[in-house]
C-alpha cells in the first residue's frame, strides 16, 4: 500500500487483501513458538560466556539477532535480543542494505549490554553481596563477586548500585554547612594597628618551681598582629595591669572583642562606672567600646583563637617538658610573639626575589630585623 501511494481510506484490491488475510492467520502459529529465557547456567560455574551478533539483509528485508553463548558442561545458545526492518522506498543495492543491517546489529548489541547493567537481577545481586559483607566499599565488593560472577562493566555497575545504598549514604552525608557572614565593618576598614584588638586568654604555663601563670594574647582585628601578656593570677587587678601594659606600649585601642570571661567582664564593669563627663573636662580620650561575644557563641572569638592555636603549636615544641623562671618565659614569649608578627600576609614566591612582602610587622615596626645572633652567643657564653 505504502509503495502504490494507496491511501488508507481506499479499499485494497483482492491480491493485497489475501495476501494480508494469509498473514493475519499464520499469526496464530507465534503461541506455539517458545524462546528460552532462562540464564541459569551464568549464574555460577560456567567457564565461558560471550555474545554474538548475527546480521543479514535482502531485498526484502533487514534484520539483526543477538545470542549468548554460555560453555557449562556443554554449550547452550539462547536469543537476546532481535529487530526486523523493511528497506527503504527508494531503490537500494545490497551492500548498502548490509550496511545497514550491521548498524541494526550494533545497535541491538549495545542494547542488550545497557540491559545487562541494569539487570535488576545483577543489581540485586551487588546489592546482596554488598549488604552481606558489612557494606563493603567498590573495591573490596569487586573482588568478591569476581570470586564467583562476571559483571558486564563490573566497575560502573557496581558503583551505580551503590549510590542507591541508603544506608552508606546516611554515613557519607556530610554535615550541613553555613556560609560564613561578612565581616563586621571595624575589621574591614582602615585603622590603626590595635585600634580594634580582641583579646583572650590562650593557656596555663608552669614555670620553675611550681607556679603557675596565664598568657594573655591581644590581636589586632584588622592586621592580625599580636601582643602576648602573662598574668600571675586570673583576677580582674592582674588583667587590668595587663591591659595598661597592652596600652603603655602598643596604644590605646577604640574597641575591644572579648570573651564573658569573669576577669574582662569585672574590668568592663569597672570602665563603666568612670565618670567620662569629668574626664571630658581636661582631656580628648575616647571612651572604649566592649564588645563581648554572645554566651554561646564562642566562635565569634574566632579571629583570636586561630591564634592562640598558633602559639600553642610553636610553644609545645620550643618548650617542649622544660620548666623555665619568670624572666626566661617572658623571653620566650617575646620571641614567640616576634615570629608571629614577621609571618607575612601573601605566599612568597621565588620568582619575585626583589619584591618585598608584606607582614604584619610591615604596618608598625620600622626596623624589619628581628634576629639577635649577637645575643644567642652572649647566651651560649653565659650558660657554659
């Protein structure tokens, strides 16, 4: 009909219409063809499996059937997959045809090894031999179902069905992240070093003899300098001697971050029982703006403690288990503080070898070299 532009609302013509009929009832002949889809023997045993293509075409047809070929005990051929196409209306030799036949039969073939994959019987396999050995990772579930099955694209497989393992899932959730929020506008704009300072208190030192002592850290917001102090007790007099050391040598800061320490909020209390209106008077100092972090966020006192970390990890290897005097860790400490500030802001690079770079230092110490070989040898001589 299609080649004679016959229309579908035309009545066929006797010889097309018994050819039909004919067709119409051999149709009934498909009920007693049987196509054996049982793979058993792949299961376990078999000691070669391959699959086969054949491809074939003619003037009247095209067509493309895939087998399986499984050796166990004897040899067992079974259909996959077949597809049937008329040639096209236009005249066509047969070399085309077969051309055309064996792209049926790629195609076809790569179909039956998509299916395969996704085999819900090979998923459920995987899934079994992944449950049984304790959840096992990629690797270590290839290796055992290579012991007893052979997996099309075992690799891709695998890791897709394990993707859908709710339970290793749950366990390789990370943790919900928050963005961090911007900085707040004092530690983003210009101000001078320690104008706004945050400080805390980074650990316990036993020095020679038994005692103990604190140290004190104060950092600048903004370039992230610092300034070590030691406290010979934790009360709010010992901090405010600190804090009018801190002042005496490094300036008097406009803000201060701290924690809810009972010492910093002691001399918070203090400040704001000063009478500013008679300070006024007969003088141009600003009064200081406390800022303490909220009771149960600790981490806004972030800036500052990623430092007491720094100082940590340099003390515990200089220190090491040696008990020092007072006048030894006040040394300590100072060099200590000296290393931190010389760390520069930017990776040095080595093509730039002329170029200076930028530290903290850079923004309020003049003098850019802190070693004392001089001293190490006055020491060395003095100790020996």
């Amino acid at each position: 009909m299609w080649k004679d532009n016959i229309p579908w609302s035309r009545e066929i013509k006797n010889n097309m219409k018994m050819e039909f009929l004919n067709w119409f009832e051999e149709l009934s002949s498909l009920k007693n063809l049987f196509v054996s889809r049982c793979f058993s023997h792949a299961i376990s045993g078999q000691h070669g499996i391959s699959i086969h293509t054949f491809c074939d075409a003619s003037q009247f047809a095209n067509a493309a059937a895939v087998f399986i070929r499984i050796e166990y005990a004897d040899i067992h051929v079974n259909p996959l997959a077949a597809k049937l196409r008329v040639p096209p209306v236009t005249t066509t030799n047969i070399p085309r045809l077969e051309l055309l036949a064996a792209t049926v039969g790629a195609r076809a073939c790569t179909s039956v090894i998509r299916a395969h994959q996704r085999y819900q019987v090979v998923e459920r396999l995987i899934m079994t031999e992944h449950k049984k050995n304790s959840h096992a990772r990629l690797q270590m579930l290839l290796n055992v179902l290579r012991e007893h099955y052979w997996i099309l694209n075992a690799r891709k497989t695998v890791r897709s069905v394990l993707s859908k393992c709710v339970i290793c899932l749950r366990h390789a959730k990370r943790n919900v992240t928050t963005p961090s929020a911007s900085l707040p506008e004092n530690r983003i704009k210009d101000f001078a070093v320690f104008e706004i300072t945050g400080f805390g208190l980074a650990g316990t030192l036993y020095l020679k003899g038994g005692s103990k002592e604190w140290i004190c850290i104060y950092t600048c917001a903004v370039f992230r300098a610092v300034h070590f102090e030691l406290f010979l007790s934790l009360t709010t007099e010992a901090f405010l001697q600190s804090f009018r050391r801190f002042i005496a040598r490094r300036g008097r800061p406009s803000i201060v971050y701290c924690d809810n320490g009972g010492n910093f909020i002691g001399a918070s209390n203090y400040f704001k029982s000063v009478n500013w209106p008679e300070i006024a008077q007969f003088s141009s100092m600003r009064r200081m703006q406390w800022l303490f972090n909220p009771p149960t966020a600790s981490w806004r006192g972030g800036f500052w403690e990623r430092l007491v970390g720094v100082i940590k990890h340099i003390l515990r290897r200089v220190l090491g288990k040696a008990f020092l005097p007072y006048e030894e860790m006040i040394t300590v400490l100072c060099n200590t503080e000296s290393i931190i500030n010389s760390r520069e802001y930017i990776h040095a690079s080595e093509k730039d070898s002329e170029r200076i770079h930028l530290s903290h230092n850079s923004f309020w110490q003049d003098f850019r070299q802190i070693g004392v070989p001089d001293l190490d040898q006055v020491d060395e001589v003095v100790l020996n």
